[in-house]
C-alpha cells in the first residue's frame, strides 16, 4: 500500500472498490437504466404513435369539413336556384291571373253592355205595345164620351206629349 | 472491550444525527482533544491490505443504491409515471442528458449505466458520511496490543513501525479514535480506484478505436503522455477525495468543539456539504464523460 498519512492506496481496499463497483454496474444496469431507458423507449413511441394518428385524424377531419362545406354550397346554390324559379312562375303565374281577370271584367261589361240594350229595346217595345192599347183605349174613351174636336185635340197633344217625355 | 452509548442530536428540522460512541472509562470532558487524527482498523490477506472502514462504507453505499433502486423500481409503468419512479426517471434523464452533452446520442446509450452508475454511488457515498460518524474511543487500558498493530499496518515495516509507536505517543496525552463510519468518497483507494477505473476504460476505447499500434505512438507526444498517466489519473480522484475528506476533517473538528460554539457553524457546513457532495459526484460523473468522449473520435 501507499501511506501519505491521509491519503492512503491500499490495494486490498481497492480491489474490493473494483469489484463492488463492477457488481454495482450490474446492479444498475439490471434495476435501474435497463428498464427504465426500455419503459422511457415504449413511452416515446407511444407518444409518437398518439401524435401521429392525431395528424392522421386532424387530416381526415379536415378533408370532412371540406366535403361538407362543398355540399353546404351546393345546396344553397340549388335552394336559390330553386328560389328563383319560383319567384319567377309566381310572378308568370300572377300575370296570367291579371290578364284572365281583365279579360273576364272586359266580357262581363261588354255582356252587361248588350243585356242593357237588349232591355232597353225590350221596354221600348213593350211601351210601344202598350201606347198603341192606351191609344185604342183613348181613342174608345173619347168616342164614348163625344168630346169636343178641341177637347179631343187637347187630349191627344197631352197624351203624345206625356208619352214623348217618358221616351 | 467496548461500551457504548449513542448520543443522538436532533438540529432544527436538519435531523442529522451525530452518533458518537464512547468506551465506559471516558469522559465526557475528554471529548473535544485532538480528535482530528482519526485512525482506522486496518487487515492484511497476503499481499494485500484492507481498511475495514473503507470496507464497510462501500458495502454500505453499494446497499444503499441498490435498495434505492430496487425500490424505485417496483411498479414501473410506461403509462403516467407515479411517486417513486418519476424520480427515478428524473435521475436516469438527468445523467443521460449530462452523457448526451458529450456525444451522440446513440452513442451516448452505451454509457448511461455507467454515468448512472457513479453519480449515485459517489453523490449517495458523499452523503452517507455527513449523516452520521461512528467513532470509538480507545485509551491504553481498553485496547490490546494486536488492535494497535491493526491500526498502524502501513506501507513497509518501518512506516508500521513509526505508526505505532505514534499511537503509543497519543495514548500517553489523550485517547486515540477510531472511525468506523466515513464516506467512501473521503477515502483515496475508493476514488483513486474509481478514477482509475473509468480512466482505463476510456484508454481500452481508444485502444479498441485506433488499433495498438497508433495508440502507443499518441504516447510520443510528452503533453498527451503527461495528460493521460498523470494529469487526468491525478486530478480526478484528488478533487474528489480532497472536497469530501476536507469536509469530513471540518465536520470532525466542530463535533470536537464545545457543543455551544458549533452547533451553527456545524448545520451550515454540513448543508454546504450536502451541496458538495452533489456537486462533486456531477462533476466526476461528468468528467468522466468527457475523458471517454475525448477517445471516441480523433478530434484532441
């Protein structure tokens, strides 16, 4: 051994270091770095894993949204489209309402129209027709009663007269 | 042959206990001289010479990583990790980012065990010493002539020699301590070997590397041979040794001291230690890395 006073080498002290420190090498190795670098390995990949197939499904999410925002647009394009061509036959629709319905005024005046003539023809010849029966009947009148030729003048005048006014 | 009592000191809320054995026959008023010069039990097996103190500390810290890890290590999950092994994950991170810091990173796989390895050992080593010290007080009457010979074994028959009759010397004005708890981290054969170690490994790297051949000629170089057989396998260990003993030595010189003066200055040493004992283990543990990375490719 050497002997410097404190600092002392003894040979058999440290043979024993060596091998206690080899034995300890082991020891470590078995218990300690061994597994743990092994569990630390299997985390990381894990880890890895997990964040790969989040990307993976962050992706696919990304390629969902976008289809469903395609179709999205799609449809509202065909509702606007179907928007506009009802809007469109609602206003033909309206139209050809307004039309008819002008037309069916038109034939309705034109028919009241004529109805009116044809009434008014009518009474016309109904009075006619009646004037003539008064007529006779004035004149029987008259003739039963001997009147006057100035009386019977008179009477003519006012009658053609009245009857001139209600025509 | 000895007696004990423990005496446990609860400081604030630092729970350090200091646990100072006494034989029967000393007395209190006793302690507080000379206790600096700690002597420790000493074994010889052949050729080779053992420290019973060192001996023990590295079981001890050896232990103690690996009930740590055992525990830690109990119900490992790869999903949320819970308690225990969050920490445990924190410290394998921590030292494989300092690794990772040198080299690439899948180089940097191969030596994360032993990165782990030596942070734990030599941070848990450097703690273990400031919990508490074991001490046993020796005085002529209680102390055989075998166990005094034990403490002085020494380089050569002369040094032994010189060392006994130094303790011999001590006896005769006060009692001789010898320590049993220590970290192994102030013992030199503990760093020295650890530095060694990985230094040698960094060396077969190189060799395995470059080839025989191209590697003796690096040698030609006197810096690079001045750097690698003495810079590197003199500072590494040094540095290591020097911080954690010289806290140790401070630590034993305030317990000396009367209780009243160095109760302060003792809970702030041993919390600086605490911060150099990590300090230091990250350094070594990091030096290491560098001296290993240096022979991983061709660019010093």
């Amino acid at each position: 051994m050497i002997d410097l006073g404190a600092l002392t080498l003894e040979w058999g002290s440290m043979l024993f270091q060596f091998i206690a420190f080899l034995i300890l090498l082991v020891i470590v190795r078995k218990f300690a770095v061994g597994p743990v670098t092994k569990i630390m390995e299997t985390r990381r990949q894990n880890i890895a894993s997990e964040i790969e197939a989040a990307e993976k499904n962050r992706k696919e999410s990304e390629g969902f949204i976008a289809e469903q925002r395609r179709l999205l647009d799609e449809a509202r394009q065909e509702t606007k489209a179907i928007l506009e061509r009802a809007s469109k036959q609602a206003q033909d629709e309206e139209a050809r309402i307004k039309h008819e319905a002008l037309e069916a005024a038109a034939r309705i005046k034109a028919e009241a129209t004529a109805e009116i003539a044809r009434e008014t023809e009518k009474a016309k010849e109904e009075l006619r027709k009646q004037m003539a029966g008064l007529s006779v009947m004035l004149a029987s009148k008259i003739i039963e009663k001997e009147l006057d030729e100035a009386t019977q003048k008179e009477t003519i005048d006012q009658f053609l007269k009245q009857v001139g006014d209600r025509l | 042959m000895l007696t004990a009592f423990a005496q446990i000191k609860r400081y604030n809320k630092e729970y350090v206990f200091l646990i100072e054995q006494y034989a029967c026959n000393t007395s209190i008023s006793e302690r507080g001289e000379h206790i600096v010069d700690h002597f420790t039990y000493r074994f010889q097996l052949g050729p080779l010479v053992f420290d019973l103190a060192t001996i023990i500390m590295i079981v001890v810290t050896a232990l103690v990583v690996f009930i740590m890890l055992v525990a830690m290590t109990r119900n490992l999950t790869a999903g949320v990790p819970r308690g225990t092994q969050n920490v445990l994950e924190w410290i394998v991170d921590f030292v494989a980012g300092i690794v990772r810091s040198f080299m690439d990173t899948k180089t940097a796989a191969r030596f994360v065990t032993l990165a782990v390895t030596l942070f734990l050992y030599i941070i848990l080593g450097n703690w273990l010493g400031l919990a508490f010290n074991v001490l046993t007080v020796h005085t002529p009457d209680n102390t055989s002539s075998e166990f005094i010979h034990q403490l002085a074994i020494s380089s050569s028959d002369q040094a032994t020699a010189a060392r006994e009759a130094k303790i011999m010397n001590a006896f005769e004005d006060h009692s001789v301590h010898v320590a049993w708890w220590k970290s192994p981290t102030a013992t030199a054969s503990v760093t020295f070997t650890l530095a060694l170690t990985v230094l040698l490994y960094s060396q077969w790297i190189d060799i395995r590397r470059v080839g025989v051949g191209k590697y003796f000629k690096h040698f030609l170089n006197p810096i690079h041979l001045l750097e690698e057989l003495v810079i590197k396998p003199l500072t590494l260990p040094l540095r290591l040794f020097g911080n954690i003993f010289a806290g140790e030595v401070l630590i034993s010189f305030l317990l000396s001291a009367s209780i009243f003066i160095s109760t302060i200055p003792l809970i702030i040493w041993l919390g600086y230690s605490v911060f150099v004992g990590a300090i230091q283990a990250y350094i070594f543990t990091t030096l290491t890395m560098v001296y290993i990375s240096q022979k991983l490719s061709d660019g010093h």
